[in-house]
C-alpha cells in the first residue's frame, strides 16, 4: 500500500487556560493540572476549522486541492450535519468528501487509518481533524469536569514522496465489555499490547526502531503500565495531560505537533501512536517524521 505522509500539522487552542488541580480530586491521577477553556461562542466546528487552516498553512496547499475531510471527535455541535460538514462550508471547500468518525478516545486514530486508505487509493489530499469543545454538555464548575480540555489539531495528508509517512495503522476493541475498573484496564493493555505487535510487524519495526511513544492523553497510568510491560523506557513516552486536560480525539495530532515544535521529533524520527478508551476500544499507528511544517492558528 502506498504511504501516507503528513504534509502539515496544525493546532488551534483557545486563550484561555483555567487551573484544575486545587481543586480537582484525584489530580494526582490523571496528571491534569490546566485544562484549555473555549470561549463563549466557539464551537467544535469553529475550533476545527481553526486548526484546518494552520494544518493547511503548514502544508503550503489550498483548500482547493482537499479531495476528503475527516473529523475525528465525540462532542459534535450538532448530529446533522456533521462537524465535517461545517468545517467544509466554513473553509468553503469544494463538494468533497466530509464525515464524522466517532470512536471514543481513539477517534482521531481511527479516522487516520481511513484516510490513509483513502490516500493509498489515489485522493492528493485529506484533511485529518480531531477537535472536542464540551461547553455545552458537561457542567464546567463542576469537580467532575475539571480534567476535560478543548481545543483542535490536525493534519494535511498527502501521498508520500519520500522516506517519511504514516507506516501502519491499526484499530480495535473489545465486543464484551465489562464495567470492572481494573477488568477494562487489562483488557485494554492485552489490546494495546496485540495492537502495536501487529502494527509493528505491518510497518517491518520493532519496538526498539521507536523513538517516540505519544500515548493516549487521558490514560497515563495505562500507557506507563504498557511502557513497563514492554520494555519501554519512560523517557521515550510523551504525555501532556497536565497542560491541556483530556482532549480525547484532539490529542494524538495536538502531541505530535508539540514532539516536534519543541525539537523531540527530527526528519526520519518514527514515532508509535497510541490510543485506549471507553468500550474499550485501542489504536497505535506509526509515522516516521519527513518534515511536514507545523503551525499554531
């Protein structure tokens, strides 16, 4: 199959940016200590078409040449029409292809092994979005939403050109699930640990190949109890919960970006995906960075 690369990463985060620990139970836990607070008025839509148009900035491509947009989220404005939809209207695309995907907290990684069939299969271009804004359904004051965050990442996707790009991608998940905490939690690190051993073996690496582990935002003591269990060292796992909240499917593309903005991530770097969450559901993918540019809206 012909490879994906990622032309362009873009992010969108609103300014304003609230304190959660002194006041949120169980910090400690999920390692949350900010969380990012939309403004009145801006929606899911809003914050992805946002994030497109830095993805599309970085990419050095018009909107015009998108044959496909892919929003990865579980907090959609509306049912109908999609966030999609919206985005496609508000960045006044051409009559493409735009649909919502909606897999919990793997969201965003699920939508990237559509798009990178979609690519493999001859589209120039697809735009990937994961984008959560929880104003609307949750109370905000309340202790129990302190850990949630908002905000939008997202990435032009192209055919490769050269070494770099998406090697593999793999989803999953479990028919059965059980609402025993500790039950959930090993059934997602037997997926998990399944899910890379197959996404390794489909991109010809090892773990040792990996430079990077961007785990799942929302789990950290999952993903460090994986890191344990495989033999990752803990230096090469990046989790940053503490400066955004949960970001469900804004994650997996806001962490790469901040991998390389910060100089993590170089040209011909791989780096391992990773995402767990609720029914339960898992997804890994592996991307070697071929220097797609990166732009904060």
């Amino acid at each position: 199959m012909a490879l994906s690369a990622i032309a362009g990463l873009g992010v969108y985060r609103p300014p304003a940016s609230t304190p959660s620990a002194k006041r949120l139970t169980g910090s400690d836990v999920t390692g949350v200590s900010y969380r990012v607070r939309a403004e009145h008025g801006l929606t899911t839509a809003s914050l992805a078409a946002g994030a497109a148009r830095a993805a599309l900035r970085a990419a050095g491509i018009d909107a015009s040449d998108l044959q496909m947009v892919i929003v990865g989220t579980t907090t959609p404005d509306v049912l109908w029409p999609s966030t999609a939809c919206l985005v496609q209207t508000d960045l006044q695309l051409p009559m493409v292809a735009s649909f919502d995907l909606y897999a919990a907290e793997t969201s965003l990684l699920a939508a990237l092994n559509v798009a990178i069939h979609y690519v493999a299969a001859g589209a120039p271009a697809v735009l990937l979005i994961g984008a959560e804004s929880d104003n609307q359904l949750v109370d905000l004051p309340g202790q129990g939403a302190a850990t949630h965050g908002r905000a939008a990442s997202a990435a032009v996707l192209t055919q490769a050109g050269g070494d770099g790009g998406v090697l593999a991608s793999m989803t999953g998940g479990s028919a059965h699930p059980d609402a025993n905490g500790d039950m959930v939690d090993r059934t997602l690190l037997r997926g998990l640990t399944d899910g890379v051993t197959e996404c390794l073996r489909k991109a010809n690496l090892t773990l040792p190949d990996i430079d990077l582990v961007i785990g799942e935002q929302s789990a950290p003591e999952i993903m460090q109890a994986w890191c344990k269990a495989s033999g990752v060292s803990s230096s090469r796992l990046v989790l940053n919960p503490a400066r955004y909240g949960s970001l469900l499917a804004a994650a997996p593309l806001m962490a790469l970006h901040d991998t390389v903005v910060e100089g993590r991530l170089h040209n011909g770097m791989t780096a391992l995906l990773l995402g767990c969450g609720s029914g339960p559901s898992w997804a890994a993918a592996c991307v070697r960075w071929g220097g797609g540019g990166t732009v904060e809206w």
